[in-house]
C-alpha cells in the first residue's frame, strides 16, 4: 500500500534584531523516502544555522504532512515572514521551545553575537522571553551554571556615560543541558503583607 499523503518540511528561522524576534519560514516538499534532513536542506542552507532542532509534526489544514523545524540565527535569514493563521501556530510553537530552553541550556548562544555585555544578552534573553530579566541575575545565573565566561575587553560606555562594559561569551557553542530542573518565569505578583 502507498501512501498519498504530501509531506513538507517547515524551517521557522528566529532571531533577535533590535529588542524583537523576527520569524521567517521557508518550506519544501518531501519526496516519497527522502530523509527529512534532505528535505531540510533544500529548504534552507542549515549552514547559516547557529542551531537547528526538530520541532514539530502535524496535519496542515490542507491535508499535508508537515514536518517542522526551529532554525537559530544570528543574522537575516531569507524566507518569507508568516503570513497565515498555522504559519503563525508554527512561529509561536518555535517562540515556545525558544522560550523554554532558555531556561534550562544554553541555546542563547545560537542567538548572541560572539562577545557581548550583559546588557546586550540581557535584551536579548528579554526579547525572547517577552518579559523583564534583571540583568545581575541573568550574569549570576549563567556564570554559576558555566554558560557564560569572560572575555579579555570591555564595551565602551554608552551616550549616557558610565563604566565601560565587561565582556562575555558563551563558554559551548552546542547545544548543551545547564540545568533540568529551571525556568526562567515572568516576574510574579507580590504577595501583600
């Protein structure tokens, strides 16, 4: 028996320009055996990849298997932006899983130039997150964890003055487990004494 079923692949490219995630999808046809990671590649050129990962399978609404895929980048991508109600069900399920592995490895690093300030990383762990990450806890947490080292340089002080900015990197550039058990949640609501 064969099956008729069409199957796509789906990359859904990320990256943080200018304080937002900017989101661009490329697509293309599976042929019938065709390893998805073929498909993958005539998709997109993985190469321009910081980090590529799985996502997701499902039914399109027109029937058609897809197969997609988040892409981590630190410059443009070309494709084209979402433009359709499942295309932008792709976008946040890839804005999710970003979100999520945040918190627990340090796939920051597919998204980070190669030396940075704190406060660079930090606007963009709060671009990806969409909420406010205190930038002392952010530095706390990744060097206890060995995500981030320092680097020899500084960052020379902004319009307003001040010192200059030490500089960091991150210490893998894979994809690595920093802890299991975190997550890097929205600041609460106080609790009322």
């Amino acid at each position: 028996m064969t099956d008729s079923t069409s199957h796509v692949v789906v990359a859904v490219a990320l990256r943080v320009h200018e304080g937002r995630v900017e989101a661009t999808l490329n697509r293309a046809a599976r042929a019938p055996g065709e390893p998805l990671e073929y498909a993958l590649a005539r998709a997109v050129r993985i190469d321009g990849f910081a980090h590529v990962e799985q996502l997701e399978t499902r039914v399109l609404r027109d029937g058609a298997l897809a197969t997609a895929y988040l892409a981590l980048a630190r410059a443009p991508v070309e494709g084209a932006p979402p433009s359709t109600p499942e295309e932008q069900e792709l976008v946040a399920a890839a804005q999710a899983r970003l979100r999520a592995k945040l918190s627990y490895t340090n796939v920051g690093f597919a998204l980070a130039p190669e030396a940075f300030a704190i406060s660079e990383l930090r606007d963009l762990y709060v671009a990806a997150l969409g909420h406010d990450v205190s930038p002392t806890n952010l530095q706390r947490v990744l060097l206890r964890r060995g995500v981030i080292e320092r680097v020899a340089g500084t960052r020379a002080p902004g319009r307003t003055g001040g010192r200059p900015a030490a500089l960091f990197r991150f210490a893998a550039d894979r994809l690595e487990v920093t802890d299991e058990f975190a997550a890097l949640r929205p600041p609460g609501p106080r609790a009322s004494g």
